[in-house]
C-alpha cells in the first residue's frame, strides 16, 4: 500500500475564525471563505485531509468532549454541502497549566497517531497552523511546517505553499 501525502490543519484560525475565545458552539463557528474549496482542491489531488486541534476549554470545565465532537459533526456538515471532506479530526483536552501532556501541541502525538492511522507520508505532508506550536509540532515528526496569520484565506494558504494551483 502506497502511503498518502497529508495537509494537516490547525482548527481555530485556519478553519474558522478565530475569535480570541474557546469556539465550541454552533453559533460562535463562522467557517473561513474559501476553506470548502481549498480542501476540495487538495482532496482532488490525492492528498488527505486532517485537522489536529488543541481544545483546552475541556481541561479548564467550560465545555466537554460531546461539545467538541458535536462541534466537528456540524464543521463536517457544513464542508460536505460544498463537497469538501475532511478525513479525520484530533484534538488535546488538556489545559497547560494542569500539567504538560504529550498530545498538546507543540507536542506531536495527535500528529503521530494521525499518521499511523491513516497511512500518511510525512515527507509529502505539511502542517498549516497560526500559531508557532503547530509548526513546531511538525517539526518533532519531521514534517513541513507552514505558519500563517489567523483567519487568512486558505486557498491563498495553499497556493503560496505550491500545493494547488486554481
């Protein structure tokens, strides 16, 4: 079995805005333009899709992991109507400041574990993250890391990084 090259995508800031406040309801999510249309792109080139978030708001009480997962069910919705399909979601529950865990990005474990999971060739792969832990995590397992400023268009995202061209 041939290994798949993968995007792996920070959530909050890349996918949907980011509104400098835990996001874990349907009506605080506003989903960037062009985010349908560029994980299109990359599906229709053979690249997988994986988005690898921190969701702290869990270790610190506000919300639970049904929140979370509901949240991700209605992101996946939403993207499906336009023919976009992510092919899978992680997130870390923990809060830094209850102790330091290994899948809390900069740590890589998600990454890891996305990668076993799903075949991933890490030297055809790229991590695109607004903040300099999701870069640094790609780093620890010897993946392209691309940082970029929160809430930017990711179609202009994966044109600059030479992923598609559209």
């Amino acid at each position: 079995m041939r290994k798949a090259g993968a995007v792996f995508l920070d959530r909050d800031g890349v996918i949907n805005r980011e509104r400098g406040q835990h996001t874990w309801k349907r009506e605080d999510l506003e989903v960037l333009p062009g985010v349908g249309k560029g994980i299109s792109a990359l599906r229709d080139l053979g690249y997988k899709v994986i988005v690898i978030t921190n969701q702290s708001g869990i270790g610190l009480g506000l919300y639970g992991h049904k929140d979370v997962e509901e949240l991700h069910r209605y992101i996946h919705s939403m993207l499906s109507a336009e023919g976009a399909v992510i092919d899978d979601m992680f997130y870390c529950p923990h809060h830094p400041s209850f102790g330091k865990c290994l899948c809390r990005k900069p740590g890589s474990l998600l990454i890891e574990r996305a990668i076993g999971k799903h075949q991933v060739d890490v030297s055809r792969s790229v991590m695109i993250g607004d903040r300099d832990r999701d870069v640094e995590a790609a780093e620890r397992v010897g993946m392209r890391g691309m940082l970029v400023r929160a809430n930017s268009s990711l179609i202009d995202t994966l044109k600059e990084a030479e992923l598609i061209r559209c």
